[in-house]
C-alpha cells in the first residue's frame, strides 16, 4: 500500500468523517485522530499531510480544543478548515473574533489568488457558491499570511502562507454544497502534499493479505460469518491471506430470512475452498425461546446462545489464536471527547467472545467505510447480491415477530417477508432503501374472504430511509407498489388478512419493532 498518508485532527466536527472519505475518494489514504494525538506519535506517523477539522467551539473557549503548535515545525503542509484555519491562525499570531455576522448555509466565495487551493480554477468565474458554518472570523492574519479568497461576511474566507505550505478554508470543501470542494480538496493532496492517487482496493487488498500473514504465521484463526457484507468480506480476504488457517463458522439460528445467508454461504462453498463449519441451531433457539415475549429477554437469550455455541464449534477446532471480525472505521474512530460528547468505543461483534476464549483479534476491515468494504468484496469476487444485501438485526426476525416465537409464526412471516423482498427488487426500490421488510404482529382482525368471515394475523410493512440507522424516516413508496405487496400477501400467505404501513420516523419509534 502506498506510504502516503493524509493525518486528519478532529477537532469534533459534525464533518470530520466526510473530510476522509472525500480525500480517499480521490484515491489518497486518510485517517482521522483527535486533536490530543502527542506530537512525536503524529511525527511517528510520517503524514504526507495535516488537516485540522472544524469545531462546534471557540478558539476563545476556556475548554476550546488546542492542537499541540509543534506540527507546524514538521516541514508537513497543514489545511485548516474553518475552526482549524481559525487555530491555525492564532497559533501563528494572527487574531480571531466572534463574527459582527455569522455565516451559516450557501455564500458566495471570491477567489482573489488562482494558484494553490485553487489552482486549475482559473477558467471558471472567479465566483464559487460554498458551504459556511461559523460563528467566529480570521480577523488579521497571521504573519506570513496572505489572502486568497473572500465572501460576503469573511475578509479571508481562504488564505495561504508566502513562504511555508500552510492554508486554511473558513468555508467546508467536504461537503456536497461547496461545488468546488472535491477541487480544493485536491489542490491540497497533490498540489500541496506531492500525494499520488494510488490507493486503491486492489492496494488494498495486498497490503492487507501481506499484514495478515505476517501477523498470524502459523497460527489459526476462526471467524463467525453471519450472512452479512462484513463478516463476508472478512472472512474472505483473511482466507485469501492465509487460505486453510481460517476456519469460518456459520451458526445458522432459525431466525434469518429466507434464503439470505445461502448466498453466501454457496459462495464459499462453491467458489472458494474455505472451510465453513455450517452449525445448525434453529432447535436450540426455538426451545430457548419457547414462551418469552419480553424483546429484551429475547435478545439476551440469542445472544447467549449465539455465543455457547460457537465457543463450542470453535473448540472443536483446535488451537485458535485469533478471531476475525468485521469492525468499520466508524467503529474505532476515537471521536474527540468533550462537552459532554463521549468516545466512540470499538465495537464486539461477538460480544465478549475474544475474552472469554482468550483471542486476539483481527480487524482487517477498521480502516474502510461501509462503501469501500461494498468496493472491496466485488474486488474479491463476492456476488453482487450478498454485497448490496440490507442490515439485518442479530437477533434476526424474532424481534421482528411481536409476542411468542414458534416455528409456524416463523414461517407466517417468511412467506410475508419474501414477497416484500421480491416486489422491492422487482420494483427497483431495494437498494434504494436503508431497510425493508415484514413485521408479525400479536393481534387478529376480522375480514372477509369469499363469503366466509376470517379473524386472521396482521403483517406491518417497515421500510425506511436512513444513513446511518441513527435516524430513519419511512420510506415514500409508490401506492401502486404498496398495493402489489400487501394484495400478494393476503393472497399468499394463510392466515394473514390484513397489511399496515408503518408511517413512524426514527427517534421517536426505532426501525425494529422491538
Ligand atoms: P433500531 O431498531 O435500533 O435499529 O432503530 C437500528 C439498526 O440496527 C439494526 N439492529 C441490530 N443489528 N444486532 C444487530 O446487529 C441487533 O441486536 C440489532 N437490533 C437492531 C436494525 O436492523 C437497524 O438497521
């Protein structure tokens, strides 16, 4: 993989995140720390370049987040956008002040100087429309320091150093309204920073298999594959370092959708030769669930059975040193802590399992985006339909089915959900929606069919649009299609008579039912 790296300070900016993946979308490796990084750890790092974030603070603040000013005698070229130009400023004697007028949305950037950030732009008009949100302004600048551009409310909206390679933006270039933002972002990594695109999956993938066998040696290693794009892709780029080490388990609990971790699973049969212990629990899992209609007891119990489990396949295996798990960036990213805004802790995907039996683990996939595992595994040859598949609960669809879980609600729900999933897809809407899928409810209505009065289940109909699941908002689809599905599944499915449409956001009700 290439060396070059672009080191991100946090400050705890909203957009802290888009910053990285705005600069590895132009094929440059970026990682984010926060702002408390010691000096000779970041000089550790050997960054090809340095950005400072924005802030919900002040540069005034009692408690404002300070960098170390040590970074600016690293010979590395620092981007400081808008708290982190406002830094950069006063760290290099410059003043900043409460704006007379605060620029939050759209304004109008005047480019006065077309080289640097802006280099390349000169054709266009000299007007750029961007993306402000501050409260304070650059007010003199540093020494040294010149001015680039301007807007309305900002006297340096851009500035730059005479000499060293020091630039700071008060507006956000990494976000979609600031049209030229990709551009900026880009005069920075190149023009600046000498950067080469070259990160790509396929360096990925090398680098990653290289760390892998270096890590485990001759060491095994186990993974719990779940059906879902991240422990697939996990688990195949492992098996793709160290081939016959890895052995996957796939605890099949009852409770999955019909037909969705086939896919998968047929892949690495089939296409691979990875060896996946394909353990079947669903008997387990009905009988520990027989009578509990407490969501939360029905989580605890899955969890726990989850785990007893695999701890006993995984025994069977033999010596085990590691556990592979699908871990995101946005999962390990030390968010800055402050006001009351706490860390972000790395997640366990198999909670408390590496404790428990006493492994380390690997997280091959910590440094990628949702997006970029999606790019990875079509890289490595996963099918299209396990790498666009929706989330899907761990607890899978008994939280999904309201009161008692036995093997004929099970199947009522099946049958329901698997017509939801083929009208989306046929449709078009499947992959244009976060979540979509069919909720047993506790209740009976009455309805008639033929000539005969029934007194049958209700299904409730959930789909949604969200970014991150954190918020949702119920998805607007066409009538015509809303029809189509509800018409199938009381057609199709006995002992249904009735469908609803969830029409609740996310807060205040969650995107699962319990
Ligand atoms: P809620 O219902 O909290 O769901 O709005 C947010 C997202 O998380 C998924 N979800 C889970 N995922 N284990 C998981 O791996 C779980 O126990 C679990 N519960 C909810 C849900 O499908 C949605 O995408």
């Amino acid at each position: 993989m290439s060396t070059q790296k672009i080191v991100i300070l946090d400050f705890g900016s909203q957009t802290t995140l888009l910053i990285a993946r705005r600069i590895r979308e132009q094929k440059v490796y970026s990682e984010i720390h926060p702002y408390t990084l010691p000096l000779d750890k970041l000089a550790a790092m050997q960054p090809t370049g340095i950005v400072l974030s924005g802030s919900p603070a002040s540069v005034y603040d009692d408690d404002a987040p300070i960098s170390d000013p040590g970074i600016y005698g690293l010979g590395v070229p620092v981007l400081g956008i808008c708290y982190g130009a406002q830094l950069m400023t006063i760290q290099l004697g410059g003043k900043v002040e409460r704006a007379e007028k605060r620029e939050f949305g759209e304004a109008q950037l005047h480019v006065e100087y077309a080289g640097g950030l802006f280099a390349g732009l000169e054709t266009a008009p000299t007007h750029h429309r961007v993306w402000m949100s501050h409260g304070d302004r650059i007010e003199a600048l540093a020494p040294g320091f010149a001015v680039s551009a301007t807007s309305a409310h900002s006297p340096y909206a851009a500035i730059r150093h005479a000499e060293q390679p020091f630039v700071g933006v008060q507006f956000h270039p990494e976000v979609a309204h600031t049209l030229i933002g990709a551009e900026v972002l880009g005069n920075f990594i190149f023009g600046l920073c000498g950067c080469r695109p070259d990160w790509t999956m396929h360096s990925f993938i090398d680098a990653t298999v290289a760390e892998v066998q270096a890590k485990v040696g001759a060491d095994r290693v186990i993974c719990a594959l779940s059906g879902g794009v991240d422990s697939s892709v996990t688990a195949a780029l492992v098996h793709r370092a160290i081939g016959d080490q890895l052995t996957c388990i796939y605890v099949n609990t009852g409770l999955m959708r019909a037909g969705e971790s086939e896919s998968v699973l047929r892949f690495f049969r089939e296409t691979t030769r990875l060896k996946v212990i394909d353990v079947d629990g669903s008997g387990y899992f009905l009988a520990a669930l027989a009578g509990v209609k407490d969501p939360e007891e029905k989580r605890k119990r899955i969890g726990n059975g989850f785990i007893e489990i695999f701890e006993a396949e995984a025994r069977k295996v033999g010596q085990v040193r590691y556990l592979a798990q699908g871990t995101l960036y946005p999962d390990v990213i030390e968010s800055v802590a402050f006001r009351g805004k706490a860390p972000i802790k790395s997640h366990h995907n198999v909670g408390g399992l590496p404790e428990r039996m006493q492994l380390d683990l690997i997280e091959p996939l910590r440094e990628l985006f949702k997006d970029e595992v999606r790019e990875l595994g079509l890289e490595l040859g996963l099918p299209e339909e396990a790498i666009y598949r929706q989330p899907f609960p761990g607890p899978g669809l008994a939280v999904r089915i309201m009161g008692d879980i036995t093997a004929e609600r099970l199947a009522t729900l099946r049958q329901a959900d698997v017509i939801v999933l083929e009208e989306m897809k046929d449709a078009g809407w499947y992959r244009k929606v976060w979540q979509s899928f069919a909720v047993l409810l506790p209740i009976q209505t009455v309805g008639v069919m033929g000539d005969g009065r029934t007194y049958e289940h209700v299904i409730a109909l959930r789909c949604v649009d969200s970014k991150d699941a954190m918020t949702a908002d119920w998805t607007r689809l066409p009538y015509e299609l809303l029809g189509r599905i509800s018409n199938r599944i009381i057609n199709e499915v006995r002992g249904v008579n009735r469908v609803v449409y969830d029409i609740s956001s996310k807060p205040p009700s969650t995107i699962e039912w319990e």
